[in-house]
C-alpha cells in the first residue's frame, strides 16, 4: 500500500502552529503590561561548553546570562531577553535562588525569549544580581560570527559562536536502520516528549498492531498520534522530512481512551517494497513539577516486535542571585552610678551614603531605657553611621562600643549590635537609728521624732524630705552619687510636766555634728551608719517653802525688858543683817527727847496677832528711841530690869509710857525704854519666851535679840569713851 500525503494536512498544521506562536507571544506581553519592565538588567549571555567546536543546526547547548536589577527595583518588576532567529529556546521554568533558599524571582524561557518576575527579596535588599543559564538548539544556518540578543531596553548584546562563528546545516543526521527502533526527546520547547517508532518492512506482516505502554504521570497529547511510510531512498538524515503521512481512519486506526496510559494502533495493508519504513510519531506532555534529571520510560510491543526506550529530562536552566540586605543597627543602653530611676535616653543615628550624601530618612531618633535596646532598621550596606546621644540626664560621660563611624558592609551581621554607656558617679547610702536614752526614755515610748534631711540633686535642685521615727525605729538613702553630703536635722521635742528633753546627739563613722544637727558624706559602695540620740530626763516633784521675812535694821535698839519676843509665826532675822559700824556714832547730849505732845500708846492697845509680821524700822541708826509703833516691841504693863547709865546717879525707870530724865541734859524725853546697860542687857537675853524657848521662831527671835543687844553694847562702849 502506497502512502501519499494526506490533502489539507498543511494548512491545519499552519494554523496549529500560528495559534500557538500566538499564544506564547501573549504570555510575556499580559506578564509585561502588569509590571514595570527593567531595561538593561541582562548584562552579558555567552556560550557554555567546548569554545571551539561549532554548532550545527539541531544541536542543544546551554546558554548563560548574567543580571542586575537597580535599588529602586519592587517586587513584580520584570526583566526580559530575546533571542536572535537561529535558535530557539527550550520552554523551562525556574527560581532565582538568594543564599538563604529564598527566591529571588522566577524565570521563563520560552522559544524565542526569557522573562523573569522579581519578587519582594528585592523590597528589602539592595545591590540585587545574578546569574541564570538556559538551554537553546541550534535551528538554522548562519555564517554570523556572533549571536546578537536584545534587552529590554533594545541595547544589543552580542556573544561570540563556539569553533569560529557560525551554525554548520550538520553531518547528515543519523543512518537508516535495519530493525525496529524507538526514540525520544524532550521537545526544543521543553514541554514534552517526542516519541518517535520505526520499523522496516521486512519485520513486518500485512498488519501491523503496536500497543504502547506509556510511564505513569504520561498521557497522549491530544489523543493523536501519526503514521507515515518512508520510501526507499527518501531517507534524509532522518525519517520525518519525506514521510508519507495519513489520515486518521483512512490509513490507520487508534484505540485510546482519554486519561489512560495505553494506546494501540493498528496500520493494515503494509506496504512490503524492500528498504521501506514505516515511522509512527506521537508526544507525551510532561507532568507538571517535572525537575531536571527525571526519567520517562516507554514500550511497545505487538507484531511480534517489541521497542522501548528511556528519556532523561535534562534541560540546563536555573538561576541564583543575591543582595545586600538592608542593615539594622541595635542600641543597647547601659548606666553605671548613681543613674537617676525611670528616665529614657533619646539617641540619633545618621547615616551617609558612598557619596556623602544622607542615606534617605536619615538621622532617625530612638528613645531607649537603661538595660534595653531599641533598633534602627533599613540602612544600606555601603553606609557608614554615627551614633550621637542627645538627652543623656546628667552622665560624667558617654561612650559607644564599637567607638566611632559604623561601616555597613556586605560582611556586616543583619544586624549590628552596639552598646552605648552612660557613666554616672558612684553611689553609696545612709541609714539614720533613732535612740532614746536617760532615765525617762520609757515614760516617752510611744513619742514620734521628726529628722528632716537634704542634699543636692543630680540636677542640681535641692532634695528635701523628713522622716517620723520612733526609739529603735530607722530610715534611709539609697543610690546617692559618691560624695553626697546629706545635712540632718531633727524638730526638737516638746519637754512636759514630766520630762525634759536634752540636746540630740548625732554619730557614727563619716558623721560630723554642726550646730543644731549633723553632715553625712556618703561614699562609694556603702552605707553610712548614722546614730541620733535623744537623753530624756525625768522632773522631780516639787514643794512651796514658807517666805523668809524682814528682820529689823541695825539701826532698831534692842527690845527692853517689857518688849515680848516674837510669836512662833515670826520668821527670824536673816542672817545677812550687819551691826552698825564703828563709825556710827551715839546720839549726843542735844538729842532733844520727843515733845510732849507725842503720846505713849494708851494702855487699850492691843498686841499684835501671831500672824502679824514685824516691819523693819524707818529710824536711822544710832537713834535713842525706838520705833514704838512696832507691833510687839513692848508689852503693857510688864517690867524691864534697869540700870544706871554709867556716869549718872539716876535710874532710868522701867516702866512702858513713862518718861526718864537724861543724865546728860535733865531734860525730859517721851515714853520709851533708855540705853540699856549691860546688867539689863544680860537681863534682856536671859528672858524667854511665854512657851519656854520650845518654839523653833522663838529661838530665832533670842538669836536676833542677841544681836540687838550687841548693837546696844556697842553703842554703850563708844558713848563711855567720849564722856
């Protein structure tokens, strides 16, 4: 049975191709129109492989660009390469792998062209590139020393041809075999197998019945498969360019249902002309997720013939890439000393580019606490930073570890740690002990003392505060810088009926007293032990003495022999009461007496009462007669013992409101004892009291008595010696 070639077939084949081509051509324009493209992003494409052996028309080989995308680059950028005319593409898809397995993009080859999307690992990287390798076939003759690509942005990049330039037409394919065969290969698009069955006629009986077996995951493409017959002689390198090719139904029948992974097909009628073939063409798409590698197994049996053959999917293409990640910077903020409690520490970070210009968004603050950390992010690798503290609340000192201009390189961690320390003075505390001592301290338990204290701030504000104690109760300072001098004192206490409060006593070691208080350094790492006595006493209980009275002046003459002592309700004379002196001299003979007209008291006066008091006598000394109106000085009616004044013969008489006669004037005086003289002096004294001496008052008034009559004696002894 002659073959001829089916009417119609061309044209189906035409249109087949045409929407197909259409079809491959919409994809990367849709892909385009809904991202930014990238022009000049492919840099360099070149030949992989043996450089000096030529490619002929046919022949795979692996191709490799290299890449780079600019900082401005976002996710869904894409760009592209076109191939030149002479070769096509084998259909692949693959990842741009970053270092850390993240995917930086993903590319397409297609026939005539490469895309690649990009993905967000550009959001946040900079400096992001590349390579990518892809495999080509060599489809048609070219004298061309070089093939030319196109980027994006239409620049031309030219890449030399192995072994001298150009693609050869090749050596003639493969020789006609003599026994049943079956090939396969990936298609130059990559997305399927091509199976392809030849069995020469001499095999063969009138009918020929193949049942195809195909691997699990294949299927026949379109439920189709072709039957041509070669002719003796029209083998030309190969057995599809004159193949006789018939219809459907007309020249062969197929047995497949869908989804299945068998077929049988059945060519009556052979054609035995010796050096014949028949060729039985069919494709099987590959499955999806297929990797580079994988094996596809096929095999036919039937007529008494039995052909197989594996296909290893080994298509070259891939790509990797990386960028410099955006670095981050993390401040640590650490105090030493007295730092002052709950406050922030506000910092700023500025970064320069390369060029010395402000990295965008740059300074930026952050505002970190004491032992925490805050974070600066989105800072180029390439960038140098200086880290500076604007608010550091009072520090001796600032420093940064590591010290000076962070250099952000590609070697640099993600993020770069850095410690910034603010040096306060050291610290130390107090610890003030309340004591109460003396020996009322527990009549005053329950008694609150008030200390007040202040010293400067950190800030240089006064610190001021009081505390309320108890005895045994105690207070403090803690974290005052080194040095701090803290000035103590207390609100003295009100003293009672009961006690009495002493002066308070500071002590202890760096304690020093001031008036009315203390002065407390504090030093570095320890606490000043302060004391604060307080020495409480009690009062004793107290009586009302009887008031001492008025005894009679030295100028009073001693009582006469009628005068009564003092009643027991008398005080006594005091004892700071003095004779006269020497100098004072006796009344002389012109001493008039007292005119007649002055009267004695009458004899209805009345004593004093016990309870009178003596008053002290007016008269100046050395006065005759004295004061009669001196309660108690005489008593009516009673006798004192006379005498005679030396050198006169006349008694003086004794009896009270009688008048005497002077011896030296004979003249006549008023009522009133004379000088006594010592007879009547030692008389007077030896005269007691109505109630025996027994009283304490009367024995006081015998003493003052004594003293009187020392006075008279005294007065007798100088008027002698002038007569």
């Amino acid at each position: 049975m002659n073959y001829t070639k089916p009417a119609g077939r061309k044209p189906v084949r035409i249109i087949t191709i045409l929407l197909a081509v259409i079809g491959l051509l919409a994809l990367p324009i849709a892909t385009a129109a809904s991202a930014a493209e990238i022009p000049g992003a492919v840099t360099s494409v070149k030949i992989t492989g043996d450089p000096t052996k030529q490619l002929k028309v046919g022949e795979r080989f692996s191709m490799e660009a290299e890449w780079q995308v600019p900082d401005t680059a976002k996710a869904g950028d894409t760009f592209t390469l076109s191939f030149p005319s002479t070769i096509t593409g084998y259909r692949s898809s693959f990842d741009l792998t970053a270092p850390d397995g993240s995917s930086i993009g993903t590319c397409q080859v297609q026939d005539t062209t490469f895309v690649c999307t990009l993905s967000d690992y550009v959001d946040t990287h900079d400096n992001v590139s590349g390579t990518l390798d892809f495999t080509a076939t060599a489809s048609k003759q070219t004298d061309s020393k070089t093939l030319d690509f196109e980027t994006g942005n239409n620049v031309t990049i030219s890449t030399e041809l192995p072994g001298g330039g150009g693609i050869s037409p090749g050596s003639g394919g493969w020789k006609q075999p003599n026994q049943p065969i079956k090939l396969g290969d990936v298609t130059f698009n990559g997305t399927a197998i091509q199976w392809t069955i030849l069995v020469p006629v001499e095999e063969l009986e009138d009918t020929l019945v193949l049942t195809d077996t195909l691997q699990p995951g294949l299927s026949l493409s379109n439920k189709r498969i072709g039957v041509g017959y070669l002719a003796p002689g029209d083998w030309d390198n190969g057995p599809t360019k004159n193949a006789q090719w018939g219809a459907e139904g007309e020249h062969h029948t197929l047995d497949y249902v869908d989804g299945s992974n068998t077929f049988t097909v059945t060519v009556p009628n052979i054609n035995k002309t010796p050096g014949g073939m028949y060729v039985i063409a069919y494709q099987t798409p590959l499955p999806d997720g297929v990797q580079d590698g994988d094996v596809f197994g096929n095999t036919a049996t039937g007529s008494g013939i039995t052909v197989n053959r594996d296909v290893t999917y080994k298509i070259t293409s891939g790509g990797n890439g990386a960028g410099d990640s955006p670095r981050s910077i993390s401040i640590t903020k650490k105090v030493t000393g007295a730092a002052p409690a709950d406050v922030s520490y506000d910092l700023s970070l500025q970064c320069v580019a390369g060029n010395g210009e402000p990295v965008a968004g740059f300074p930026k603050t952050v505002s970190v606490a004491a032992g925490a950390s805050a974070t600066v992010s989105d800072i180029p690798v390439g960038s140098t930073c200086t880290p500076t503290e604007t608010e550091d609340h009072g520090a001796e000192s600032v420093t940064f570890d590591p010290s000076g201009p962070i250099n952000v390189t590609t070697e640099s961690p993600a993020t770069i740690a850095v410690t910034a320390t603010n040096v306060f003075p050291s610290t130390g505390g107090m610890q003030i002990t309340k004591k109460v001592t003396g020996d009322a301290a527990d009549q005053v338990s329950d008694a609150e003392y008030t200390v007040n204290y202040r010293y400067p701030g950190a800030d240089g504000e006064e610190v001021t505060g009081s505390w309320t104690l108890q005895a045994d109760g105690t207070a403090s300072l803690a974290d005052l810088p080194d040095g701090t001098v803290v000035t103590l004192s207390e609100v003295q206490p009100t003293d009672t009926d009961q006690v009495r409060y002493g002066t308070p006593v500071f002590s202890g070691d760096g304690v020093r007293a001031t008036d009315g208080g203390a002065e407390v350094t504090i030093g570095a790492g320890g606490t000043v032990e302060v004391n604060l006595e307080n020495p409480v006493t009690a009062v004793p209980p107290t009586s009302e003495p009887p008031t001492s009275s008025e005894p009679p002046t030295s100028s009073e003459q001693p009582p006469t022999s009628s005068e009564q002592p003092p009643t027991s309700s008398e005080q006594p004379p005091t004892s700071s009461e003095q004779p006269p002196t020497s100098s004072e001299q006796p009344p002389t003979s012109s001493e008039q007496p007292p005119t007649s007209s002055e009267q004695p008291p009458t004899s209805s006066e009345q004593p004093p009462t016990s309870s009178d008091q003596p008053p002290v006598s007016s008269q100046q000394p050395g006065s005759s007669v004295p004061d009669s109106s001196v309660p108690g000085s005489s008593v009516p009616g009673s006798s004192v013992p006379g005498s005679s004044v030396p050198g006169s013969s006349t008694p003086v008489s004794s009896t009270v409101g009688s008048t005497y006669t002077s011896p030296a004037t004979g003249s006549s005086e008023q009522p009133g004892p004379p000088p006594m003289t010592t007879g009547e002096i030692n008389a007077g004294f030896g005269t007691l009291p109505a109630d025996g001496g027994k009283s304490p008052v009367a024995a006081l008034a015998g003493f003052a008595l004594l003293a009187a009559a020392g006075v008279g004696l005294a007065l007798l002894v100088r008027r002698q010696r002038k007569h």
